[in-house]
C-alpha cells in the first residue's frame, strides 16, 4: 500500500497551497505552456496549464478538486508518457519517497521538453528548525534516512538552479515547518498527519518531545526561548526549488 494511503486521509485539509509560494512555483515554470506534476497528491500548486498528474495514492487522488487535471495512477521512476511530453515537469514536496531516485529523476527529464522543477528541502539547514533541534530530533533522524541532498538533486539534474523557499509566518501549506510561529499546531494530531515527518515515526516516539512541547507552551518557556521569531514574517527552513533549465522556448 502507498504510504500516503495511510496518512493521507486528513491532508487536502492542513495542505492548501499557500500563494506566496505558489507565486515563486509559478516564477520557476516560467513560461511553459504544458506541465506534468509528479507524486501530485492532491494537487496543490497546480495550475490551469497542468495537463497531467502523475501519483500513486489513490486516497491522495480522491482528495484533488472536481476540475482537476487527469491524474493518472503510477509512480515517478515509470511515468506512463512519451518522451518530451510537457514543456515542464515538476515534483513537488515528493522525492523523498521515490523508491529509486535516479531513475525518477531520469523520468522527470525524459518528460520535460524544457524545465524540471523540483521542490524539496536542505536538511542541514532543517535540522536547525526550533521543532526538530529542541523537540523531536527522532522526527529529524526519520528524515535524515530519506533527504535528498540539494546538491546531489541539482548535480543529477546536470546543473540546476537552486532557489530558498523561505517558509511565511502564516502559511497556509501545513508542512513541515509551515507552523514555525505557531507553535501549538503541532500539538495537534490532525496537523501532525499532513506532515509525513511526523506522521510516519509514529506517535509512541514523539510522545515525550510533544509532551515537552505542550509543558513549555504552557510555562511561557518556548516564547521566552523563542521571543526573536515574533519579529520575523518569514523563516528559511531550508525548502528549495531545485530548476533545470533545459532549453529556451524557439
Ligand atoms: C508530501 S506529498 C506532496 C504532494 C504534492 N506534490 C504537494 O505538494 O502537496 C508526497 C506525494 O508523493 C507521492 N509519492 C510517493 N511515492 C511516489 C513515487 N514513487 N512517485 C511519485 N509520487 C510518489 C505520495 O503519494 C504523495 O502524494
């Protein structure tokens, strides 16, 4: 079973694209016409010049917005298309799980006529979220086994671009450091389903961490530790477009 089959039920819910982000997705798509979204899930960041949409859940696929684009039901590493298929193919939040990155990553340049862009996150720089340092390093150990690093995403790409996706102090997108000011959302066992980091683990591990999290809040402890962020709008937590470039529009 798809993994987003078990904890994807909640996430069309805590997951609504946030615009100042999807504004920078846009920027990087530039001026495709045509764009196949791979490991799509339910959709977001998805827009109108999305002809297909590639994912494996069918949990994740019964949550996309009546008018979606055609989501066909397969995985990354065997994208059901012909060669050159869109002008762009992006994945967003989703190479993480491939079972076999390399030949995803090789898929997603056999569909792209023109541009790859792929969303993902630094975990050197995540691993120094207040969240996972001070809370639950055992959520940061589960993701240390699966991180792309950035480099070796954008070497395989053959040299791509690499753009911060600094994370708003409101964001609407619940992922992992979406709740970097709000500190209580991830006391909240709905928030936590829509974030695989901490969904996956397991609850009986991050028990004590939450537990600390909870105390703290209560205390005042977290905001007298933590009173610089109310100063911040927004916070790199180490997300980043990774863009391939592969041909200018003739
Ligand atoms: C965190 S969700 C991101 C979904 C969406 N791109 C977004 O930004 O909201 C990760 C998605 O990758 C999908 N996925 C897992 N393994 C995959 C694979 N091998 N190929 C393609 N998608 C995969 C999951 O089912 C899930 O829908």
């Amino acid at each position: 079973m798809a993994v987003y089959d078990a904890i994807g039920t909640t996430y069309a819910g805590t997951r609504r694209p946030d615009a100042r982000i999807a504004a920078r997705i846009e920027a990087a798509l530039g001026d495709a016409a045509s764009v196949v979204n791979v490991g799509a899930g339910t959709g977001s960041y998805e827009t109108a010049r999305t002809v297909l949409a590639v994912e494996p859940s069918p949990v994740m696929i019964a949550q996309r917005p009546d008018g979606s684009a055609p989501a066909v039901r397969a995985v990354a590493e065997r994208i059901p298309v012909v060669d050159g298929a869109a002008d762009a193919v992006m994945a967003l939040l989703t190479v993480h799980h491939w079972s076999d990155l390399a030949a995803g990553v090789a898929e997603l340049r056999r569909v792209a006529r023109r541009r790859v862009v792929i969303l993902t996150w630094d975990q050197a720089v995540f691993r120094r979220f207040w969240l996972v340092e001070e809370y639950l390093p055992e959520a940061a150990a589960f993701d240390d086994t699966r991180a792309v690093p950035v480099e070796r995403l954008a070497a395989m790409l053959g040299g791509a671009r690499v753009e911060p996706v600094p994370v708003p102090h409101d964001c609407t997108d619940g992922f992992g450091a979406a709740f970097w000011r709000r500190p209580a959302a991830y006391l909240d066992p709905v928030v936590r389903a829509g974030i695989s980091m901490l969904a996956q683990p397991g609850e009986e591990l991050l028990r004590p961490g939450l537990a600390r999290l909870a105390a703290d809040l209560a205390s005042g402890r977290w905001r007298d530790r933590h009173r610089d962020l109310a100063t911040h709008d927004e916070f790199d937590a180490g997300y980043r477009l990774v863009i391939d470039e592969r041909e200018t529009a003739s």
